[in-house]
C-alpha cells in the first residue's frame, strides 16, 4: 500500500510540474504560435506511438506470464470443458485481432504523420474495403454467438434425466445451507413465512407435507461424483449468486422464487487435490502462510484444497464472508454421509 501510495504521489507531481510547464511557456511572448505542431513534434509523437506500442504488447505478454498461475484448474464438471473452450477460442480471437489492429493504428499514426506541405489522401466512400471490415466481424461474432447460445442451453437444460440428485440451495445474509430431498429424493414444500426459529424450522419447511419429513438439513455440501445434481435455489433475504468456481456454475438466488442449475461432477475432491496446478496453488499459498506464520499474524494456518460455495452477488457487509465447503467423493462414501446426518422430522421441534 506505502509502494502505491508513493507511486500516486510521484505521478501528482509529475502532472503539476507538467502543467506548470505549460503555463510557464503560454505565458511567454513569442512570434510564432507553438500550438501549431512541427514536423518534429510530429516524428516525437510517432515514435511514442510505437513506444506505447510495446509497451501494451509487453504488458500482456507479462501478465500472461506472470499470472496464468491464477487461473482455475481444470473444471471438475460435464459441462465445464466445453465451456472453457468457448472461453480460450474468444480469447484467442479477441487477442489474434487486438495484436494485428494496435499494430496497424500504431504504425499508420506514425507513417501518415502530418508534414508540412503534405496533403492527406483521402476515399470518401469504398464498397470493397466497407464490405470487408463488416462481413468479417459479423460472420466471427454469429459464429461465437451461436456456438455460445449452444452451449448455454445445453448447460441450462435442467430436466430429470438420469435420476438426478435433486439438492436446494438456501442462502441468506451471510451463510449457505443444503438440503436433501432423502430417501425419496423429494424436496418437501417450504416458504420463509414458515420459518419458525424457535421450534429449529430455519429454512421454512411445510410441516404437513409428508416429502418434507425425510429432508436433510446440512451446512456442508456433499456430492456423489459422476451423478447428476439438480440445485433448486432460494433466497431468503436479498439477491444472492450461488457460484462454484470449479465446476463453472452460478446461478442467482432471487427472493420470492426458485432458481434452478445442473452439472455432473466429475473429479473427486481427492482426485483435484493431486491436479499439479491445484498442488502448485496449494504449496504457494502454504509459503505465505508460513511466512505470516513466522511474523505472528492471523490467518496463518496451513491451507488445504476444497472445493467452495461463495456468493458472487455484494449482498451485505459479510459477504466476503458467505462460502460453503463442497465435497465431492465416491457415491458409496456419498450413501454412508448422508446416511449419518439427521432428518427434518428428527431436528425440529414437536409442537407444545
């Protein structure tokens, strides 16, 4: 922060003493009128163009170098590889273009620079050229659009194919809570005007409705790898975004309404903890830690990897704050989980 600070400070004065400058020659008599750019000033201004020109290519060129490392791993869903896939052919598209139109500005702006005496040529109108430069980006851009609108609904396509595990997602200011549809794998009914907090009814389950009694209530999430999972989501306060990373999925948890959202994992949690960039992530993260560790500052325990619930919505102060663990493992240890947690019928409390 002291580096940032320090660098802002530098730059203020830089622009004062700039402008200062300019002051200082504006108000000096002069016959000529300096605001009329030379052929000089013209070459200097070139010869920027191109400097600028390097120096954007080489900042790309070393974010990419410098900061791949923070990427995500691999995606740990079906759905996940194709959809990184539309995602690195429009960066390759949106890079490809970039370099080769920055090239041409930059080096037109310097070769057409103003010359005294040297009129500019000019078309006022050319079908071939026009024709050119819009047929490319509209055949391109149809292109990633279809495949895109492909992609998005087949990733959206929530239907009861495959038996899937059928899961709700209930979040509020600041935490997640799942919920299991049991031995039925039916969600009973439920409502936030049903809430009753003393009788420990936290997610508004219909009492009265019999696919209610064999829910599962839980505060970490487990998934059965290989199987289909379909998340009804709700919200009980504001607008929240259920997002998991790893398994590129998020949907919005709207108030009054359910949501829905599909994907099949497939990589365990223990199987992702050997991934080579997840070790690489892991080993990096644990350093810092030691390092703070040593210093005697909070925050400094060895880290593990999971896979995590978070909110991509700022709903609070807290928000930072509102994540759940997320399991995947084997559907045996699946069955032998959810088998040991309590039903909705065992946790509430009987009417007094």
């Amino acid at each position: 922060m002291t580096a940032l600070l320090t660098f802002t400070v530098l730059v203020l004065v830089a622009i004062a003493i700039w402008q200062m400058t300019k002051i200082f020659e504006l108000s000096q008599l002069k016959s000529e009128n300096t605001e009329i750019a030379t052929d000089s000033d013209n070459k200097y201004n070139g010869y920027l163009l191109f400097g600028f020109l390097i120096f954007i290519y080489g900042i790309t060129i070393f974010s990419f170098a410098k900061y791949s490392k923070m990427l995500l791993p691999e995606a740990s869903s079906a759905h996940g590889g194709e959809y990184d896939q539309l995602m690195w052919v429009s960066f390759a598209i949106i890079f490809f273009v970039q370099t080769i139109t920055q090239a041409l500005l930059h080096y037109f702006g310097y070769k057409y620079r103003g010359e005294k005496g040297k009129k500019a040529l000019f078309f006022a109108d050319n079908d071939r050229l026009e024709f050119i430069w819009t047929i490319i980006p509209v055949i391109v851009l149809a292109g990633l659009i279809l495949w895109g609108l492909y992609t998005w609904t087949n990733i959206m396509d929530v239907n009861d194919e495959d038996d899937p595990l059928i899961v709700e997602l209930y979040a509020q200011q600041f935490n997640w809570t799942a919920r299991y549809g049991g031995e039925d794998n039916v969600l009973g009914d439920a409502s936030v005007r049903l809430i009753d907090i003393d009788r420990a009814n936290v997610l508004g389950l219909d009492e009265s409705d019999p696919n209610a009694a064999d829910d599962v209530i839980t505060k970490e999430l487990h998934l059965p790898v290989g199987r289909k999972v379909n998340f009804m989501m709700r919200s009980q306060d504001v607008l929240h975004s259920a997002y998991m990373p790893h398994f590129r999925a998020q949907m919005n948890c709207v108030p009054g309404m359910i949501t829905q959202f599909s994907f099949t994992p497939t990589i365990t949690t223990e199987e992702m903890r050997l991934n080579p960039d997840v070790v690489d992530k892991v080993k990096r993260t644990n350093a810092i830690r030691a390092k703070r560790a040593a210093e005697g500052k909070p925050n400094s325990e060895p880290w593990e990897f999971d896979y995590i619930l978070l909110c991509n919505k700022i709903c609070g102060k807290s928000h930072y704050n509102m994540q759940m663990k997320i399991v995947v493992e084997t559907e045996e240890e699946y069955n032998k989980w959810i088998a040991e947690q309590t039903t909705f019928t065992q946790t509430v409390a009987p009417v007094e």
